[in-house]
C-alpha cells in the first residue's frame, strides 16, 4: 500500500489533473484543457474540465501583493495606510518648492520597498526610516521638520545635531 502524501510529493504531478473544484458538481477532480497569459502579462487564463460533469468552466490566476501590517511601539497592530504615508509627506513638505511628482514617486519607491521586503509585519519604525531617507532627497528642511517629530527633538541641540547631520550628506543626494 501506497502512502498517497509520500506519492505526491515524490512523483511528478500529472499535468492534466488539477484539483480545483467544480462550480457546477463541487467535484474535486478537473483537468486543465488550454492555459494563456493575458496580454499584460498579469494574469493567466485556464480553461477546465470537470472529469466527473464533463462541463467547462474558466478560471483567472493573478497575483496577491498584500503590504505588511505596521507594528507600532506599543506593540499594536495596524494596516498600512498610504493615506497615512502621504499626509506625513505633505506635513513635512508643507509650503516647500518640490512638485506633486516627486512626492508621488518617493511614496512609491517607500511602497515598493515595503512590498519588496515580503515580511507580514514591519515595524513603524522601520517605515519612518524609509520616510526619512526620501525626504533628505528631496528636500532638506522638510527632512528637519520630519526628523524633529519622528524623533521627539527636546531642544534647540537635537536641531543643531540633525542639521549638521544634513550638512554632511554629498550634494547629489538632495
């Protein structure tokens, strides 16, 4: 006697039989008649057949980007909010001289890198990282501004400290 588990995980898969289930009998077994790729290259279309009605049916596969759930300090959970990430954007770029272009590209290249890290859950502060870094690229005061909420500024030293910090940065990076 055969362990089924074991079988299937050491012998090749048959490429006729797939088991998605039928929308019309709920039968377990269907058989994978023609595959294409969409035009954009986003999805792939599967035309099936149910081995126990004999009926077709079409399925679509596409893929599921999810964002990470933010971990705040306190250790609670929430969704990623682009609506948050761009009001933080605006609050530092406030009456600054950079275009909506290049405050829509710095929050994607942040949405990117949260996508590209493929982690469930990332820690907030982690994000303002990422926010930090594309502030000082493109702009220098509201990376200051950004900075002295992020990372509770007390006095006029910690203000001294990050524009120094800022004044160090080469030239191409702003």
């Amino acid at each position: 006697m055969v362990d089924r588990g074991k079988a299937s995980a050491l012998a090749p898969r048959s490429s006729l039989l797939d088991f998605m289930k039928c929308p019309f009998c709920k039968g377990h077994e269907t058989q994978v008649v023609d595959t294409r790729e969409s035009e954009e290259g986003d999805s792939i279309r599967r035309r099936r057949r149910c081995v126990s009605c004999d009926k077709r049916f079409t399925t679509f596969e596409t893929v599921e980007l999810r964002m990470p759930q933010v971990v705040k300090q306190n250790g609670m959970r929430s969704e990623f909010d682009a609506e948050k990430l761009r009001t933080s954007f605006k609050r530092a770029l406030h009456k600054r001289p950079v275009s909506t272009e290049a405050v829509d590209a710095a929050i994607d290249r942040v949405t990117h890198q949260l996508y590209a890290l493929g982690e469930r859950e990332v820690g907030s502060r982690q994000v303002g990282e990422m926010v930090m870094q594309e502030l000082l690229k493109l702009d220098k005061v509201a990376y200051i501004r950004f900075a002295s909420v992020y990372k509770s500024f007390q006095d006029v030293g910690d203000f001294a400290e990050a524009v120094k910090a800022v004044r160090r940065t080469p030239a191409g990076d702003n």
